[in-house]
C-alpha cells in the first residue's frame, strides 16, 4: 500500500510523541563535526603538502561532483566519515525544514503539558524550556535581585510553597532583549490550557493553577526588575 505524504508526516509527529526532552533537529555543523571525526583515522602521510592544499579545495568546492571526489579520496586513505553524497546531505537537511517547525510546536506541547499537568520536573527537560534555578546563580546577582525585588520573591515562595533558591524561571529580559526561545509558548499555555484557570494575586502576580477547589499554585507569572517573568 503506498502510503501519502500527510501519512508519512503524521507517523513521524507520532514516532516524536513521547520524546521528551525536546527534539532538536541535526545541523549542518554536527554532519560537518562527525565528517571531521572520522578524517582523523585518515593516513595522508603519503601526500605532499600542495596535495593536501588541492583535496582541501576540492571538498570546499561549490560543485556536488567535485566534493563527491574529495569524499571518495578521504575514505580511499582510509577515512571512516559516512558514506554520503552532497546530494542526499542536502536533501536530508531540507526534508527536516519542511516539518521541523509542525514537530516543534508538537513536541513543546507534549512537553508542557508534561511539566504543568502532570507535574514532570526534570531537570533537564526544564533546562531546554528555557527554566533556571535561581540558587544557581551567581551570588552578586542573587543579592542585587534580593535587594531590588525581594517583596516579589518573598511573595512568589509562598505562592508556589518552596524556598526562594529552588524557584525555576524564564524571562525577557528587557536590557539584553535576550529570552528562552519557547518563553511565549510557556506563557500560551498558561493562558490558554482548559485545564488551567488564573488569577491575578495582588495586582502583581497573576496565579496559575489547575482547575479545582483547593488546587495547589504551578506557576507564577511576574514583572520583576522590568524583565516579563514566569516562575515555577
């Protein structure tokens, strides 16, 4: 039976399902790095230095053929990098693009809704949404944030029910314009789950909670030193 390609795209969203932490698509620069690993058991001892210069040119040659050559005389030496055209290298990249930005979007989901409904708190996870621990940084920024911020903090360690040190967030900063990259998607959910209410706790932070009587505070969202915040 053949299959079609929104067949093909949607056994591939589910083959990604549960694959948590995040998935991060190959790059360019990880092919190039394994490449290089493997010339390193290449033999061109034999080889004059301007030959060496010319196998170096053609393999940084714009033509597919050229550097299919330069690749055949690597592993002719005894190079053990794969075994892949320029070709197939490009389509491999490029067939990624066309569904990377759907399997993203899939797989923050599946992620979020890991960490704020059913209460995954692992590490790791939470350092690729972007989340730090505060304890974990640098002792004059920890007391320059206690002695601008500490009302915000002090309230915020009440709300979730945990010592200041072991608060996990992510923010915009407003002075590097820098952000974790899903931190508007953070936020989307927050706002947007059904399975998730809020409310804002004294003009300063707005609450966030599963639904349901007694249920206990998730995640913060703040406006600390300026810097747009979420904390969990």
């Amino acid at each position: 039976m053949k299959i079609t390609r929104k067949q093909l795209r949607k056994l591939i969203r589910e083959a990604f399902k549960q694959k948590v932490p995040l998935f991060d698509p190959v790059t360019q620069d990880e092919i190039d790095t394994i490449r290089q690993k493997g010339r390193q058991d290449a033999d061109l001892s034999g080889l004059s230095a301007s030959q060496i210069a010319k196998l170096k040119m053609l393999d940084q040659s714009d033509a597919p053929e050229t550097v299919m050559q330069a690749r055949n005389l690597y592993q002719a030496f005894g190079s053990t990098e794969p075994e892949i055209t320029p070709q197939s290298e490009q389509d491999f990249l490029d067939a990624q693009d066309d569904y990377l930005v759907d399997l993203q979007d899939y797989n923050i989901e599946q992620a979020l809704e890991d960490v704020f409904i059913n209460g995954n708190r692992d590490p790791k996870l939470l350092k690729q949404l972007g989340f730090k621990r505060f304890g974990d940084n640098v002792p004059l920024y920890k007391q320059r944030k206690m002695e601008t911020s500490s009302y915000y903090y002090t309230n915020i360690k009440a709300l979730l029910n945990k010592p200041i040190d072991d608060l996990m967030y992510v923010e915009v900063d407003m002075y590097t314009y820098s952000t974790s990259r899903f931190f508007y998607s953070i936020r989307h959910f927050l706002n947007n789950d059904e399975r998730l209410g809020s409310q804002i706790v004294s003009r300063f932070f707005k609450d966030y909670r599963k639904k349901g009587i007694g249920t206990p505070t998730l995640a913060v969202g703040a406006m600390i030193d300026g810097n747009d915040t979420i904390l969990i």
